[in-house]
C-alpha cells in the first residue's frame, strides 16, 4: 500500500516506520524543514530504542522517504495518517488547529479514494470535524477513520508492532477492509482489531489513559496512607495485584505521572465531560493527587533538614518523565527541582539521555552531571526521580564516600529499605516504613 504520514513526532514516527517495515511505501511529512532534512539524513531527532536502527533500515531499502511536502505524498496515498500535535488548549481542551489545517491539505491533495486516519489523540467529535473539512476541499471520494495509538515512549516499537489491541472507529465497509489489511501484520488473536463507531474510538484513547492515571494515582493515595498508618505500600501493591480483577500493571506509586499523554489527556477528558454538563468528580481528583504527589519530595527533603535547604546540595538521579526517552514533557522532575531551588538548595543532575531537553527549562541554574557518581559528590541528599536501570544496582559504599551526608530520598522505590539501613543510609521512599 502507499501511505503518506502527516506529524512526525512520536505517533507519526513510529507508525510511518512499521508500515514501512511491514512492505508499504511510507512518505513521511512535516512542516519542519529541520526535522525532515534530519530524518533525511538518518538522524532521529528523538530518542527511542531501536527507531533509528528501523528507520534507516527502511530508508536504505526505499520504503521510507520523508518530506516537506505534502501534496506530492497524498496523491497516490490509499491512506493518509493525521499525526500532528494536538496541544492543550486554553480551557483544557485539546487545540485542534494542527489537524484541520492538516485536513484541509490533505484534502486539496487528493487524486483517488482514500482514507484519512486521525492517528493524534482527538478528543470525541474530531472525525467528523475532519470529514467535514474533507468534504468542502476534496474532489474525490473519501472516508475518515479514527485509529487511537496506545504506544508507550520507550517501548513504542515494541507495542506497534504488537499492540494489545487496534482500535478502528469508522461506520465504513470499505475503510475498514482496508484497515484491517494494514493492521494484519501486527495482530493475531489474541490481540484483536477492534471495529466500531469514530466516536466511540476517539473516546477509548482518553479512557484508556485516564484509567492508568488512576491507577498511579489510586496507588500514590494509598502510599501516603501507608506511611501515615505505619504499612508499606510494597507489600500492599503485590497484593492487590495478585487479584487477577486488578492485576499488577500501573500500581507502582511514584512522584506523579508525567508525560505527553496522561496530564494532557486527563484535563481534556474533563473539559469534554464539563461541555456536556458533566462534572467527572473523579478525574479531577486523579489530577489533584498527582500535583500533590509531584510536591512530595520536595516536602520530604524540607521535614529532613528542619524546614530549609538554604546552603544545601541536593543530586538528582533522573530527569525524563520515565526510564528510556529523553521526553521532559511534564515531567515531575521540572516540579522537584523548581521545588529545591525555591527553598535555597543547590541542585546537581544526572540522566543518561534528557540533559539537553532538561537545560531548555533549567539552562545554568542547576548543574549537570555526566555520571551518575558525579551527581553525588560532596551532596547532602539524593532525590531519585526517575527509575532508570542504571541506577538500580549501584556501588552503594561508593555512593557513600561520595555524598557529605548518605540520606537518600526515593521517589520511585528502587531499593530495599532494610539493606539501606544496614548500608548506614537515611532511606526515604514512598509508603514505605
Ligand atoms: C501513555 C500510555 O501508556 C500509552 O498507552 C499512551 O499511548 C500514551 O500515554 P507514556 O506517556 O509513554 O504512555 O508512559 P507510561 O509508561 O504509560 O507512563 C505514564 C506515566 O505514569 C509516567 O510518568 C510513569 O512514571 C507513571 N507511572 C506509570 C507510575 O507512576 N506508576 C506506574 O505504575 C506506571
């Protein structure tokens, strides 16, 4: 099939590269010249493990080309993917400008039947947005689908290319036929398509996040009990999740979810709700429990030293939103370390991968460590805000000669609190004793 994607963030990225992988012929657009003179030149500019590997792979065997424009890309397309940004608005909501200026594009460039995905997350009612801009800029016959991805940033191939579940929303025999055939490589099944409404896809995608954000934030409500109760939200976590009705999955408390999805995702499911004279009382409250969460260890560090951090050295082990992506959207690390500085501490920061995306926000104002260890000298505490491998078994004696005070405050569980305090170490983690 031919394909022509239009966005290549994330979502666009990735999809443009599977199909490629999957034998389609796969144009990848945008708007920025940059971007694309990068991609063109085998350059990713985001970080993801395996996609440079898989893009250039597809490049060199002529399934994959990227461009400025779009005309000459969605004219022999049997289907085009909408993959642009959708940015929070200014109540909430989602800013759809780049997908209808996208839409209508795409719908001057049309020479045949196609069908138009909207792969960016949208909130319900976008589909039909779309086909209405379609409908007044295409000469041609058209369908629009609506195909939610649920890809996770540092496992992205790995979920396309095995996906739980495809969602295609679209009241179209032959749109889906054509999907469906698109999708086959990917599914067995176990792991089906699923066939529905536009609507009812659009509004799986904002359900399905703010079900997981529940989960961490059912679970950083939980911890904070545990510690106020005296149990451990370790014990309590394994438990719960052995209910197979629960399962395991999301149940890892932590300093706040943060991210390109769930934050923005929530807010806007909450605006959609409230433009139809419906409060949702509980995602509201999931938001609230994360901006606490997202203070805590900042709260943590303040009991520790007596109420101030004046003249106080703090290291920071991790500064992207999760292990595995160089992604600083929203991450709760921006909150911990924003947090240090304004109560006086000096901050020194480690992450293998985001320190160029951290210093857009910080620049000079904290500095940056290019080892772990180097994070850790002369420091009277380290916060831990990112689960990253590499910090999971260190050299804790090391660590200890390192730090002027060996106090260690874990936001996100790492170790266990017995060997900790056998080590000698001042161990604080979430809901733990
Ligand atoms: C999420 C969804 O998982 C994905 O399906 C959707 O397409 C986009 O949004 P992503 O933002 O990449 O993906 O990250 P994810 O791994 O889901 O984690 C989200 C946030 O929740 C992170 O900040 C993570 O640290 C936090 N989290 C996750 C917890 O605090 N505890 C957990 O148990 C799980």
């Amino acid at each position: 099939m031919r394909i022509a994607i239009i966005g290549t963030g994330y979502v666009g990225l990735v999809a443009g590269t599977c199909f490629a992988d999957s034998g389609n012929e796969v144009t990848c657009v945008d708007i920025d010249a940059r971007k694309i003179r990068m991609l063109q030149n085998g350059e990713v500019p985001l970080y993801e493990p395996g996609l440079e590997e898989l893009i250039r792979k597809n490049v060199r065997e002529r399934r994959l080309a990227f461009s400025t424009e779009l005309a000459p890309a969605v004219g022999p397309a049997q289907v085009v993917f909408i993959a642009v940004g959708t940015p929070e608005g200014e109540s909430g909501d989602a800013d759809l400008q780049y997908v209808l200026a996208a839409a209508e594009d795409i719908g001057r460039a049309l020479r045949q039947y196609t069908v138009v995905v909207n792969k960016s997350t949208v909130p319900v009612g976008t589909a039909d947005k779309v086909a209405e801009v379609l409908a007044r800029t295409a000469r041609v016959e058209f369908d629009v689908v609506s195909n939610p991805e649920f890809l996770k940033e540092g496992a992205a191939l790995e979920d396309f290319l095995k996906p739980d579940r495809v969602v295609i929303g679209t009241a179209s025999e032959r749109a889906r036929r054509l999907m469906g055939e698109l999708y086959a490589p990917f599914v067995r099944t176990e792991n089906p398509v699923l066939y529905m409404d536009s609507r009812s896809a659009e509004l799986t995608k904002y359900a399905a996040n703010a079900m997981l954000a529940t989960r961490v934030s059912f679970m950083n409500d939980v911890a904070a009990l545990c510690e106020k109760v005296g149990a451990d939200v370790d014990f309590v976590r394994k438990a719960l999740g052995a209910d197979r009705r629960i399962g395991y999955p999301f149940l890892f408390p932590g300093v706040g979810y943060g991210g390109s999805c769930f934050p923005k995702d929530l807010k806007a499911l909450v605006a959609t709700g409230r433009e139809h004279g419906l409060e949702l009382d509980l995602l509201r409250a999931v938001d609230r429990t994360n901006e606490r969460q997202k203070r805590l260890l900042v709260a943590k560090a303040l009991k520790h030293f007596g109420g101030s951090l004046a003249g106080r050295t703090l290291g920071v082990w991790g500064l992207s939103f999760k292990p595995k992506t160089d992604d600083m959207r929203e991450a709760p690390s921006l909150e911990v370390i924003e947090g240090l500085l304004g109560k006086g501490a000096q901050v020194v920061a480690h992450d293998p991968v985001a320190e160029r995306g951290a210093r857009r926000y910080f620049g000079d104002r904290i500095r940056y460590a290019a080892l772990p260890y180097d994070a850790l000298e002369g420091v009277d505490a380290l916060c831990i805000v990112t689960e990253w491998n590499e910090f999971r078994h260190p050299d804790f004696e090391r660590m200890k000669a390192l730090m002027k005070t060996p106090v260690i405050f874990d936001g996100r569980n790492i170790y266990d609190p017995a060997r900790m305090r056998e080590l000698g170490f001042t161990y604080l983690g979430i809901g733990r004793r």
